[in-house]
C-alpha cells in the first residue's frame, strides 16, 4: 500500500486549473495542452513531476461582454508553492501564456474568445496537502 507524504510548505506543486465556458467544450481538447505544460514545467528543473497536476473545469453559467451566445471565455490560473523567484515566475508565467494561447489559436481564429492567465503564488503558512505520488518519482 503506498503511504503518504504530508508536505506543509515548500515549492511542491505546481497545479493547472482551467475553467472554460460551456459553449467551447467541442472546441478544446485538453491532453494537448496538459502534456505541453507538464513537460515545460518540469523541463524548467524548478517543479518537481510528482506534483504537477491539471483539471478542467466547465462552466455553464457565464456572461462575456454584452452576452452573445457565441462569446466564450478560457481562464488558466497556475497555482504554485512559495519559494521561487521573481524572475523564473516571470519567465515560466510568460512561457506558459505562450503555451496557452498557441493551443488556443484554431479556436480563437474561429470564434470570439476571451483568455486569461494568472500565476498565483501560495501561502506557505496556509497550503497543506497530502501526496503519495512524489515517492515514485525519486
């Protein structure tokens, strides 16, 4: 049975959450876009594998601009743990919009999207979590 490891600050992480309005869900395939972003995160030596992990999340009520049906937006927020500089959460917020809106461009050559991107950093004293994946990967 594996056991787990109780991690209460530190720069484990990073985690990928994506929320989308429903009106995109035929549009997107999102294994491309994971994989493209777990391997540039990882490929930075700065995140260790064992914890990347990304979701989608769709979301059915939303209002874009004036309200046409046909709007639709994407947001990315990358969570990540303290201890990092400044500088390599520039370059990695800067390379992971580029991944982003790369990914996003048969859609948005077709379609009025609006696509967000933030980078948060969290709070040593106040992220817990609990992770039995990271031993695999020593």
């Amino acid at each position: 049975m594996p056991s787990f490891l109780l991690v209460f600050t530190g720069v484990d992480m990073p985690h990928f959450v994506v929320e989308y309005s429903g009106n995109l869900e035929d549009k997107l395939d999102f294994q491309p876009l994971f994989k493209a972003l777990h391997e540039y995160v990882v490929g930075t030596g700065h995140f260790p594998i064992g914890g990347v992990r990304s979701r989608a999340i769709r979301v059915d009520h939303y209002r874009v601009a004036d309200g046409r049906e046909d709007f639709a937006l994407l947001n990315l927020n990358l969570k990540i743990g303290h201890g990092r500089s400044m500088e390599i959460k520039r370059e990695v917020a800067q390379n992971v919009f580029s991944i982003l809106s790369d990914w996003m461009e048969s859609v948005t050559n077709e379609h009025y999207v609006q696509i967000s991107f933030e980078l948060t950093e969290l709070d040593p004293e106040l992220k817990y979590n609990k992770n039995n994946i990271h031993p695999l990967f020593k």
